[in-house]
C-alpha cells in the first residue's frame, strides 16, 4: 500500500504529471523537458527525482547526458499506466506539452539528419559493395515469420534499422551502440515511426547491460566485421537470449577486399559458415539455417551476405 501511496503523492502535482506524461511518449533530457514545460532546470530537476524515487520515471546516463523515460516494469509502470489513463487525451495543457515536445523531436531529428548527410559517403560506398538492403530485410523476415517477439535486442543498431523493421512485431525492443552519434539518429526513426515501445541505449557488445535470459531475439546486423572478438559477441548475444530464443546474425562471407580494412575499418574480411557455427555452439547455441544472399555492384566486386539463425534450446 506505501508504495501506491508514495506514487500518487508523487504524480499528484501539476508540473510531475505534465512530466510524467512526457516521459511516457519517450526518452527526454533535463533540457528538454525545461524547454517543454517552460520552467528552471533545478525545479525540474527536483519534480523528476520525486518521480524517480517513487519509481515512476527511469533513470539513466549517456556520457555527459541523462536521459528519463517512464517505468517500462513492476509496480511504477503499472500505476503510472492507471494515472495516466484518467487524464482526457484532448487536455488542454497536456496537448500543449505534446505540440512542444514535437518540436523538440523536429530539432532533433533534423540534427541527426544533419549528421547522416556528413557520414553517407562511407555507408554508401560500403552498401553499394553488397546485396540490396530491402533484399536482406525481406530474407530476415521470411525466416523470423510473422509471430509476436516478445524482447528484441539489436546489438550495435547503428542507425536502428532492425528496430523500425521488426519493431512492429516485438512488445518490447532494445536497441544497443557506443556510438552517441548512431544513438541519436537511432530515435530519430523511432520517434518518426512512432516506435514508442522501442528504446536506443548505449552499449558494448562484449558487455551487453542486460541481465541473463532477457530476449527472445537478439540481432548483430553488419557490426561482427568490426569486432577484435566475435566469438566473445556471440557468447554475449547468448547469454541474454532465453532458453527457446533466436540469434540472427547477418553479415559478409569471406572476401578479399582488403580496402575495407583499410578505408572502412573492418576487423574482418567476413565468417565462414562452420566459424560462426562453431562460436554458436560454443555460446550453448544451435546453428540452424544460413542463407546467402549475392551481390551485383557496378565494381565487379560482389560481397555476399549471410543470414544466420541460431536458437538456444527450450
């Protein structure tokens, strides 16, 4: 009863429910929520570590930055779902909140837009070395099939590609980078595409921040090439998956375009079928279907990508 108690006591004030509202449609700085809501940093400040405290709001850093979003589990996100579901969707105030922090996103999204225009050269030049995008999108959903996903965690998401493609089936998607840079273009198309269920954190893919057993689907889109140790990625990828849960890795096969290493910083010219089966079954995995899909760029030079499906036993 306390905690009810303690949460209601705690959203029961104007300025924390206005809050409390923003933080459910998605992740908000301390400046954006004082530009939303139109008042001083420490007085935000103060309404959201009551709110945090009460385990309402979510708290977490990304380098100098922190980031709040509403409780995605336990008591917190449950009261904070009965609170917020009391409040007419066309309230005066809270409308007025949302039209803001719409622009908010705006800026943001033309920021990470910005940012995507300097770096498109690269991902360009190393896209037109292989198959079609769409065409792995469409192999990756041919062999995932169309059920519910109940945890998806996308290590290394980049610009969260996978999150906008399988976000629509899964309840809950977590996408993992150490790039801030990548992170921000990331909710960008979450925000576009209105994934609010889908979140971009910062992470290694030799240290994911999840406790054992949390997904259904973990993906590494076009990140292993970049890896010292992807063997230790694919133990990693493992350990978070639940017993009966996938692994889809998809990456090169073996080639020899050394300008990749060079230019483009790959680690490794592409995996072999029997390397990445052999780190499955290390990792307690179970290789069970690789599909290849070619290349035909205008170089000459075709890389081949792969699809890997691995499963952990029930």
């Amino acid at each position: 009863m306390e905690t009810v108690l303690a949460g209601l006591r705690a959203a029961g004030e104007e300025t924390r429910l206005r809050l409390l509202a923003l933080c459910a449609r998605g992740d908000l700085t301390v400046t954006d929520m004082c530009r939303i809501v139109g008042q001083s940093q420490p007085r935000i400040s103060r309404h959201l570590k009551v709110l945090c405290d009460t385990e309402l709001l979510e708290r977490f850093r990304e380098g100098s930055w922190v980031f709040y979003r509403a409780a995605r589990n336990g008591d917190g996100a449950a009261l904070t779902g009965h609170i917020l579901g009391l409040i007419p969707e066309d309230d005066a105030v809270l409308s007025a909140d949302r039209a803001r922090m719409d622009q908010v996103r705006e800026e943001r999204a033309e920021a990470a837009a910005a940012y995507f225009r300097d770096n498109a050269a690269n991902w360009d030049a190393i896209r037109s070395l292989h198959v079609d995008d769409r065409e792995v999108d469409r192999a990756l959903l041919s062999r995932l099939g169309n059920g519910r996903i109940r945890h998806l965690v996308d290590i290394g998401t980049g610009t969260g590609r996978l999150l906008t493609l399988l976000g629509p089936q899964a309840d809950q998607a977590t996408g993992l980078d150490l790039s801030r840079e990548m992170l921000a273009v990331a909710r960008a198309a979450l925000d576009r595409d209105g994934l609010r269920h889908c979140v971009a954190r910062p992470g290694d893919m030799y240290a994911v921040p999840l406790p054992d057993a949390t997904a259904d689907l973990v993906t590494i889109h076009q990140v292993l090439h970049y890896a010292d140790r992807p063997a230790a990625a694919i133990q990693e990828a493992a350990r978070v998956l639940a017993p009966g849960g996938r692994l889809a890795v998809i990456d090169f096969a073996p080639h020899d375009l050394e300008e990749l290493r060079t230019q483009h910083n790959h680690r490794r010219l592409g995996f072999s079928t029997e390397e990445v089966s052999a780190w499955c079954c290390h990792a307690g995995l179970t290789l069970t279907s690789a599909e290849s899909l070619a290349g035909r760029p205008a170089s000459g030079q075709p890389l081949t990508v792969v699809l890997w499906l691995a499963e952990k036993a029930a």
